[in-house]
C-alpha cells in the first residue's frame, strides 16, 4: 500500500492517476475537500455519508443516469460509531472489497487507535493508497496568501505576516478572510488588513447560520436576500455556512477549533443543540444546494431561500 501527502497526490492528479481504491485522511480537511474536488473533474463521484449507509450497501456501480461512478464514502471519521457491531463491519469492509473503486475520505486527523482498530485496519488492507492531509507549513501557507491577493497587485510582506497571525494555519479560515480582503477595492495596506480581519461584518455568516438552526426562517431569509442584493456571490455565501456547520460538527465530535474565545464559546453551545448527526444532515442539506446552483436547477436565492423550510431532524 502507497502512502502519499496530499500535496503530492493534487500534483498526480494532474497527470496520471493510478490508485483506484483510496484512504483520505487528515487535520486539514480543505485539503481533503480539494483532493475530492480535484478527482471529480477526472471520474464521477456518488458520495454517502454515515447516516445512509444502506444508500451505500446498495451502490452498483452505476449513477442514476447510467453512467459508471466511483463511489465516495465522506466523513468516514463517524464510521466507528456508526459501525457498532462486527458484522456491520464485515459487511461494510466486503463491500469496498467487491469494488473496482472508491474513496473513504475522513475530513478529520484518525489517530493510532482509530487507525489500529478493526474497521481502520482493514479498510487500510483493502486500499491501493493512502493520501494524508497534513497542515501546511507557515511558509507555504504565506506562499500561497500571497499568490492569491496578488489579484490586488504587490502586496507587503508585513501585510502577509499579519494574516497568517491573525487567521493562524486553517486553510477554510485562510480562504474566507482572504475572500474578504479581495473584496476590498483600495489598496491593502498595514492599517486596512488590521481593520478588515478585526471588525465584524453587518451580516456574520456565523448569525446567519444560528438563525437557520434556530428556526428563525423570516430573519434567515432577509439576511439572505440582503447580502445578496449586497453583491455576495451565493456560492461564496454556502461554502462560508460549509465551513461554519464543520466546524460545529468538530466540536460535537470533540475535536478542537481554533477561534476567538467569545466566538467558541457560541460554537460549543450551538453544537451540543445540532450534535453529530444533524450537523452532518445539514452539510449534506448544503452539498445539494450547491450542486443544485452550480447545475442551475436553482438560482442561488432559490437555493438558499429553501434552506428555511428544510429538516434536519
């Protein structure tokens, strides 16, 4: 079995790619995210979550318009609580096994035990490789800020340095704050990034996002349409609610995040109301609104205005 990082597995994916049967795993679930994003351009993906497993036991290999896939089995970090008992794991590790491919893709670091363990040890024999999602190191994490404000012209070193200070490693925060900081039409100097990365916008994506688990559907909706009407692109909009409901997924599943004392404190109370399961729902709910725009089954304030009337229950 071929271990890679997953640095090293987005540069083959360029080229030829010869693992059919695949293990993802890691801290830096961006990456992950960009490592599946990367393989559907090349195959087409069905992707099943822990709660569906029998959606997954049923799969033959063919999507609903005849076409081959390759299915995805995502936030495979909830197998073992899903997967109690050992005929439930026989029977989840015999079904990879009469497959030609498929990927289990875990958006979370599996440590020695969970990888040592039964359900782990033998996905880990049935694979053709392993890709590890390992946190960059702080100089390619300020290469890679840089090449993206760019866009905005030269940008000062000590403008870089506050960045990767302030929003720290996570790739999902990286990309949100610098989103952001694009969005500002003058120049990014010292004072401006400092403003920009401190100041709290008029609509947080993190209230709107408490305002959806709340029920709050009027005030969801308005703030919806607003920052809309504001110019905010709606899939820029989904992939912000993304990164806010995995990271309350994380904490409900006792990972730790890294974010300001006072907005933690919000993200622990709001996961023990969402939990694993509906957390998991709700990423999903966001999935298929994505693809449901991207696809134009929906405009974007279709999509996210219909978000108010869904269940997660």
């Amino acid at each position: 079995m071929k271990t890679l990082k997953v640095q090293e597995a987005l540069k083959e994916l360029k080229g030829k790619w010869r693992w059919k049967k695949v293990l993802i795993y890691g801290e830096e679930s961006y990456l992950t995210d960009q490592f599946l994003k990367k393989l559907e351009e090349r195959e087409k993906l069905e992707k099943f979550y822990p709660d569906s497993l029998e959606e997954f036991f049923s799969f033959t290999g063919s999507s609903i318009f005849g076409d081959s896939s390759v299915p995805v089995v995502v936030h495979a970090e909830e197998l073992p609580g899903k997967l109690r008992k050992k005929a439930e794991r026989e029977r989840f590790v015999k079904k990879l096994k009469s497959l030609d491919s498929f990927v289990v893709a875990a958006f979370s670091n599996l440590d020695y035990r969970t990888l040592k363990g039964e359900l782990f040890s033998a996905i880990s024999e049935v694979v053709d490789v392993t890709v590890i999602s390992e946190p960059l190191s702080q100089k390619t994490t300020l290469g890679l800020i840089k090449k993206k404000l760019s866009q905005k012209g030269t940008v000062k070193p000590e403008v870089l340095t506050i960045i990767a200070e302030k929003v720290g490693n996570d790739l999902w925060e990286l990309k949100n704050e610098t989103d952001k900081l694009l969005c500002y039409p003058g120049e990014l100097t010292e004072e401006v990034v400092e403003l920009l990365l401190t100041s709290t916008p008029k609509f947080d994506p993190f209230e709107i996002l408490y305002t959806l688990l709340e029920g709050k559907r009027d005030q969801f909706i308005s703030r919806v349409l607003y920052l809309i009407a504001e110019g905010t692109d709606p899939l820029q909009l989904i992939g912000l609610l993304q990164t806010q409901v995995r990271q309350l997924v994380k904490v409900a599943s006792g990972q730790t995040v890294k974010l300001p004392p006072q907005a933690l404190n919000r993200v622990k109370q709001y996961s023990r109301k969402l939990g694993v399961k509906k957390g998991l729902k709700l990423l999903k709910l966001l999935n298929e609104t994505e693809f449901a725009i991207k696809t134009g089954k929906s405009t974007g304030e279709e999509a996210l205005t219909s978000l108010a009337f869904k269940d997660v229950d």
